[in-house]
C-alpha cells in the first residue's frame, strides 16, 4: 500500500508539471511509465550510485539541451530551463519507484515528488496546482501514518477540511465574483502604470530621470521599441482625450482578440509590477492578449482597456502578426481636426512646402524637430498659454509630451490624420534575467498617423538623445533578478488564499452536486459517532480491578506534578522527571499496567507507599 500513496505523489507532481507545461505529450508517457515503475517498484536492486550518476546525466542534459518549453506554458522565469528540470526530475522519479529502497532511502521519491511540484510551482496559475498540492498532502498524510507510528490521522480531519474549504469557497463567492472585497486584504498596494482616458500637457520643471521603479519587464528577444498603453484622438485646450471604450470582449480560454488576424510572428510574455491598470501596454503590432482578467475592452483605436480583477496576476501574453487595418472614416475625420494657432498653421506650411508628398512632409517635420530642438525638463507655461506656438518660437528645451503634441497639432493642420499616443519605451536589457526591463521613466509621447494601406505608422519628434539605452550594471541586473523573484513571490502569498478561495467557489457553483456527498459523509459520521455514543444494550463488560486501581493512582500522582501530555506514554514521561520518586513511580506504573505478566497485589500495594509518601512530602 505504501507504494500506491507514492504513486499518487508522484502523479500528482507530474499532473501539475502537465497542467504549467500547457499539457505537452510526453507528460502523459510520463505519467505511465510512472505508473509502470510505482507497480513493479521495490524488485530492482539498483545501486545507489547508479542513480546518482543517472541524475548527473540528467543534469547535464538539462543544463545543455536548447529545448524549449511549449508554447502556451505558465512558466514565470527560466522558462526553457523549467521544463527541462521538470522532465529530469520525472525521469528520476521513475527510476526511483522502480528500485528497491534500503532502509533510510524510502524518503528519495518523496523528495523526488517535492521537488516537482516547486518545478510546476513556477507559475502564476494557482488552479489546478492548489488541487495537486492538497492531493499530494492528502497521500503524504496516508503514507507517513502508515510508516510512522506518530502521525495521528483520522477521517474527521478530512472531512472538517472539506467543509471549511467548502465554506470559505462559499463565502469568497458570494463576496463577489468581480473586485472582490475579500481581495482588499490579500492584494499588496502598489502604484500604478496607468494613463488615463484623458491626459493633459504637464509644465515639467524637473528632472524625472531618477524615477528607476520598474513598472514592467518583456521577456523577448527581439522586443518592440514602443509599447503603447492608451491613444488620444481629441485635443482641447492642452488636453488629449481618448476615444470611448468599445463592448467587452468575449475571451476564449482567456484569450482576448484584439484585431481579426491571427498571430503569426510569435508571443512576448509581459509582467506588471502591479495589481490594477487600466490599459494594458501591448506593441504595435499586438493581435490578441492571453491574460486571467475580469473583463477587456477595445476601444477604436485598438487600445486594451481592462478591469484585472483578483485573478490577474500582472502577467499576460501578446500574439504578435501582420495585419491590415481598415480605414474608420469618422475615425480619421476625428484624427484631422485642431484647433490651431496661425504661428503653428504658417509654420507647418513653410516646412513642407515643396514636399513631394505626404511621406516627405512627414521627414521634412521630424527633421526639424530632431535638428533644432533639445530634450529637457525647463519649458514651463501657464494654462491659459497656447503652449505649443510658444514652443515652436521659443525653442525651449522641452519633453516628449510637448514633442508629440506639436507634431499631431502640425499633421492635422495640413490635413494628415495623427494621433497622440502613451506608453513606455523598451531599451533597457537586463542579461542576466533575459528580458527587457521598463521603468517609470521610460513612460514616453509619440505620434500615430495614417499612411493609407500601411495603416497606423509610429513617428516620434523628440529627438534621439532622449532614446539612448541607459548604461549596463551586472549589479543592477542582479538585484533586479532578486527583487524580480521576491516580488513574484510577496504577490503569490498576498493573493493566493483570496484566489483559492474564489477558485473553489466558482468550481462548487459550476457543479453543485459534487458538495452533496461531502455532505453526506459528513452527517453519516456524526451519526456513526453518536450511535457510539448512546448505551448499548449489551451487558456491560466488568472492568479489571487492577487497572481501575492503578487509573486512580495516575490520578493522585498527576494531581501532585500536573496532567500527562497525551503525546508521551507514561514511559516517556518518566525520562522528563527532574527526580527520583516520580520517575520510579511512572516507571513501576508502566510496568504493571501495560506488562504480559499477572499483576500482584504487592506491586500495587509498593505503588500506593510511593504515591502517599509524595503526597506526605508535599509543601502546604
């Protein structure tokens, strides 16, 4: 029997690896040649050595092979590298439930199972792997108390942790499936990379290039330059307004289409530093988002407006293809009109005149603003100025809102359809973590215009100083590995019972009847306990003398030096007294009451002296 509660660890750990390794194949040969091993286990002697070498060979492969983990995995980190590892270890594993153990190595296939569930572990799906930890728990228990004398399990426990994981899920339910109130308490507080539906021109006068808090990381290898958050369509007195919010979108295994074109050029996999945006930061070229949210809308701009609710974990991936977009008319009417000042009109056509075409209009433009102008944080100007005539006479050092601004309001006074878009640039990678690291100051303003059948194109007027990638640090990039790994794991705590909870309530709400039973052994054990209870008819059977005897002389001794811990055996008490007397007495006394021989009365007679000499000699 030992080796079946070995099995079910086993297949649990590799049913979790199964379910994070977005269920590859081979998983499932795996988890019958474990089977095979688990059935057939405890004949082999294979030497110890010969599975140490086996794992070293493991190793070796694991550290070498460039095969990759699947597509659609839930890997967080080490993505190639987890998989691998998580394959090794089932292929040890199987050696392991086939060899016949000695005696101190039946603990190997436990480890062996432990270690695969910290591999599938290393994700932010926490349902089914909640499941394959309390199944293993559960084969754990049964198989400790069948090996270990001092692990006391009865079916009651199970059954209480039934009923409260059924009614903590009821309650994580009924609190709201939506923006829980439960989650107040187990979501951490954390800022926000949030632009908002409406954004205004801010008069800079500082220097925000000391704002290193890391908002996102993109785990590519040849990641997007921009990553765009939110579009602005409509500009009124130095505020950009972006367009209304579309229908919800209907996910499909919580993917979320973005556009009607399949991605074809591959996935970068984002993860947030925080619990609540609004709009998720996607490249350009973005098709769909595969992410765990409450609900996701599109707006006409093809922005990513999303509630994340309390099972978003700050992770999400975006399928990246090709596609045409078609032309929105009322979109692009929006996109030409401004209201703009004569210095900003004259100055706009004095640039292009003699342009070809509206391709060289555009260089004509971005050359102008890359040629005379200089990053910087001094333009300052009051709200009731126009600021961006005042910019372009001035020729203040300014940032890229000013930047961006000026180019769309100087497009559509030529009649070329703009827009103003926020979002983040992607320029700092971190080598030892193998991804791209995006920090609060790395928030940045281009442009969007309409090229006809190229669709939206991306410029950006500020000029190329401000795009440079910052200086690399082996240490910077290590202690943003560590606060990478720390911060995935403070998130996993916070959140995770609250998650639990919910999961298991939705799961009960889908299958109802699967709680009928659970009630049911419920109430037939306490039946059963109760009719225990109650007399029974038989005739009593009378009570040994002797024991009912020696019961009353525990008594008087645990009256003088206080009541028995029910973990120790009257024995084992006895090695924990101080002195001489009461170690005698519960060594005598555990030789009478639980010796094969017959009990005389001398020995119970030495046992009473003994007792009422420590009760004479008791102070007071």
């Amino acid at each position: 029997m030992n080796r079946v509660w070995l099995a079910v660890m086993a297949l649990a750990g590799v049913y979790a690896l199964y379910d994070t390794s977005a269920y590859p194949p081979v998983l499932v040969g795996a988890a019958v040649a474990l089977t095979v091993g688990a059935a057939m286990g405890d004949r082999y002697a294979i030497p110890l050595a010969a599975v140490a070498g086996f794992a070293l060979v493991l190793m070796i492969a694991v550290w070498t092979s460039e095969l990759s983990a699947p597509r659609g995995h839930g890997f967080l980190f080490l993505q190639g590298v987890a998989y691998r590892m998580g394959l090794a270890t089932v292929a040890l594993l199987a050696l392991l439930l086939l060899r016949k153990a000695r005696e101190g190595e039946e603990f190997l296939p436990v480890a062996g199972s432990v270690a695969l569930l910290m591999i599938a572990g290393n994700t932010q799906q926490s349902f089914p792997f909640g499941w394959c930890v309390l199944v293993f728990a559960v084969a754990l228990v049964a198989y400790l108390r069948r090996t270990s004398s001092w692990v006391a399990v009865r079916p009651a426990h199970f059954l209480a942790a039934g009923l409260m994981l059924l009614v903590g899920g009821s309650i994580a339910l009924t609190l709201g499936r939506n923006e829980t109130w439960l989650m107040k308490f187990f979501q951490p507080p954390g800022g926000s990379p949030n632009f908002g539906s409406e954004v205004s021109i801010s008069p800079r006068n500082f220097d925000g290039s000391n704002s290193n808090s890391v908002v996102l990381r993109v785990f590519s290898k040849t990641p997007p330059l921009y990553m765009a958050a939110r579009r602005y369509v409509d500009y009124r007195n130095g505020t950009w307004i972006s367009p209304e919010d579309g229908d919800p979108v209907q996910p499909v295994d919580s993917t979320y289409p973005l556009r009607q074109a399949r991605p074809s050029t591959g996935f970068n996999r984002v993860e947030l530093t925080v619990s609540r945006p609004e709009a998720l930061p996607v490249p350009a070229n973005a098709v769909l988002i595969a992410a765990r949210l409450q609900e996701l809308r599109v707006n006409r701009c093809g922005d990513a407006i999303v509630k994340p609710g309390p099972r978003f974990t700050g992770s999400y991936q975006v399928g990246l293809g090709p596609y045409r977009e078609g032309a929105d008319e009322e979109l692009l009417d929006r996109c030409r009109r401004i209201e703009a000042s004569p210095l900003v009109r004259e100055t706009a056509r004095k640039l292009v005149e003699g342009s070809a075409d509206e391709a060289e209009a555009l260089e004509r433009l971005v050359s102008y603003f890359h040629e005379n102008f200089t990053y910087g944080f001094e333009y300052s100007f009051g709200k009731k100025q126009d600021p961006i005539g005042r910019f372009l006479q001035e020729k203040p050092p300014a940032h890229c809102e000013v930047f961006a601004t000026s180019l769309v309001v100087m497009l559509r006074s030529l009649g070329i359809p703009a827009r103003y878009v926020n979002g983040f640039l992607v320029k700092e990678r971190n080598e030892i973590g193998e991804y791209w690291i995006v920090r609060d100051r790395d928030a940045h303003a281009w442009v969007e215009i309409w090229a006809g059948e190229l669709g939206w194109i991306t410029v950006d007027p500020t000029p190329p100083s401000a795009l440079m990638p910052p200086e690399r640090s082996s240490l910077v990039d290590l202690l943003d590995v560590a606060a990478r790994w720390l911060g995935r794991t403070m998130a996993f705590l916070w959140r995770q019972p609250a998650v639990v909870l919910q999961d298991i309530g939705l799961w009960l709400a889908r299958h109802p009847w699967l709680a009928l039973p659970l009630l049911c052994l419920t109430a037939a054990w306490y039946l059963r306990r109760r009719g225990r209870r109650a007399p029974s008819s038989r005739p009593p059977v009378p009570e040994d003398p002797a024991v009912a005897r020696l019961s009353g002389l525990l008594s008087r001794f645990e009256a003088l030096h206080g009541e028995r811990p029910r973990t120790l055996t009257p024995l084992e008490w006895s090695k924990r007294m101080d002195q001489d007397p009461p170690r005698r007495f519960l060594s005598d006394y555990s030789a009478a009451r639980y010796s094969q021989a017959r009990r005389t009365g001398q020995d119970l007679e030495g046992l009473e002296e003994l007792v009422a000499r420590m009760e004479a000699e008791r102070p007071g």
